[in-house]
C-alpha cells in the first residue's frame, strides 16, 4: 500500500458512516501497516482515535473527493471507557487540542542500489487534517488526513481488526498497542517481531531501544499483565537472541473465556 504523502489536500467532508451504533458493537479496523506503525498518542489521544475510527465502515470505498469528518461527544466518551463526565471533558478537551500535531511513524522497504540494500525509508503522516473542540458544547470534530485513508476505508486484505470494547478498560497505551499487535494474527495465536518494528509500534524512548530491559520492564511486562487481568488474555513470550542481542520477540496467545492465568 503506497505511503506517498505528495497527493493535493482533498477539501469535501464526509459526516461519520457508521455513528449511531452503540460503542460495544463498533469495530476498529485499519491495516497492517498502520498496526504495525508507531502511532504517537497519549491515552487519552488513542481513545479519541479509536472512537472515531469505530465510526467509519472500513469496507466503503470513498469517491475522490470524500474526507470523513468525525464527531466525538464526551458522553460517549464517558460510556465507553467508563469515566466520569467531567473526566471526559478534560481528556477530549486534551486531546482535541494536541491530536493535530500527532505524526504516524512508518518504516516503508527502500529499493536496492548497486545491488546493496537500503535501510528502510521513515515516512511520516497526520492522523487529522482539522481538529475543532466545542468547549461548551463538549465534543470534538476531527477531519481525517487524506493519506491516511488508505489505511482506514476500502480495506479488502491485509488489515487488522477488533472490537473497541475489547479495549476500554485498558490504561495504558503500552497495552493496547500490543493487543492490536496480538490481533493482527489473531488466527494463528502467535505473533513474531523483530524487536526494532516492536520498539517503533510501542513508541518506545531512544534510551529504551538501547536498553531491552528497559522495554520489558516498562513495557512488556506491564503490558502483558493488564491484557490479561482487564481483557482475558493469557499470554506467554520470550525473546529471541543472536548471541547476546535480542533480536526478535515471540508471544503465543489466546483468549481465556474463564479468566484464568498461567
């Protein structure tokens, strides 16, 4: 799927295609590479995101001219991650106003040169072309970026999809990055990552790509135990070394209809 950011801005809204469903019926579906890329949001950013991708019918194709335009209210917010309705005022009021500057991080194949291979090209896009917060009216209205569309309607393979319920008791984005990295091969109940594309979907520091025990303590672990503990998961992984260096994460998995742990 092309990642080419060079497409002129395309100026038509598109009111929300799949709005009056109730939070728990809603699917957040988006593709392979957009699972795998790092996403940039705080907490609050990331439930905003998913309710509004929750929205969109991720099998329309849109016509050329169409950009969705997507509404938020704080209530819904509320019902859906169950907080109260000042707390969700305050996080969509956060989030609104931050979410225009969020950049999606991929790492797309570069070709070869000379017969030598090139390291992988970052490219790097908006999650929104327009953020608007209604303070007294408490919603947000978010228009999406023209290339990430792709990544978001038409989608026939390739793309990773789960229920927003799934997510709405989780607290940390850690969390919930790694369920959607789970789910993308859902069908086979293991996933394997080079610890570089792990590292790149949990947004990890500088400091804690160079520190694998930094990213399983203050990642992995922490992450693991609430997809358990709030989502029924039962999760075992281990790392895969060359020598002494981790280079991949393994992780074998599948849901516990009774919650019962390793």
């Amino acid at each position: 799927m092309s990642l080419d950011s060079s497409k002129p801005l395309l100026t038509l809204p598109l009111t929300d295609l799949d709005q009056d469903k109730p939070a728990g019926e809603r699917w957040i579906t988006m593709s392979n590479a957009l699972t795998r890329a790092g996403h940039g949001l705080t907490l609050s950013e990331k439930r905003v995101v998913a309710i509004a991708i929750s929205k969109l019918d991720s099998r329309r194709v849109l016509n050329q001219l169409e950009i969705p335009v997507t509404k938020i209210k704080a209530l819904e917010y509320a019902e859906t991650f169950t907080v109260d309705i000042d707390t969700a005022y305050n996080q969509l009021k956060a989030a609104g106003e931050q979410l225009f500057e969020r950049k999606i991080t991929f790492y797309a194949a570069a070709h070869k040169r000379s017969g030598e291979p090139l390291p992988p090209t970052k490219v790097q896009m908006r999650w929104v072309g327009r953020v608007e917060y209604y303070a007294n009216e408490g919603w947000v209205e978010i228009a999406w970026w023209h290339d990430l569309l792709p990544h978001l309607i038409g989608l026939k393979k390739q793309f990773t999809t789960y229920q927003l319920q799934q997510a709405s008791a989780l607290r940390s984005v850690h969390s919930w990055r790694l369920l959607e990295l789970l789910m993308r091969f859902e069908s086979t109940g293991w996933a394997e990552y080079t610890i570089e594309d792990f590292a790149v979907s949990m947004d990890a520091t500088e400091k804690q790509k160079a520190d694998f025990a930094a990213i399983r303590r203050r990642i992995i672990e922490p992450a693991v135990k609430e997809l358990q503990e709030k989502d029924g998961w039962l999760i075992r992984w281990r790392p895969i070394t060359a020598g002494r260096r981790v280079k991949a994460l393994r992780f074998e998995f599948k849901r516990d209809p009774q919650m019962r742990l390793f």
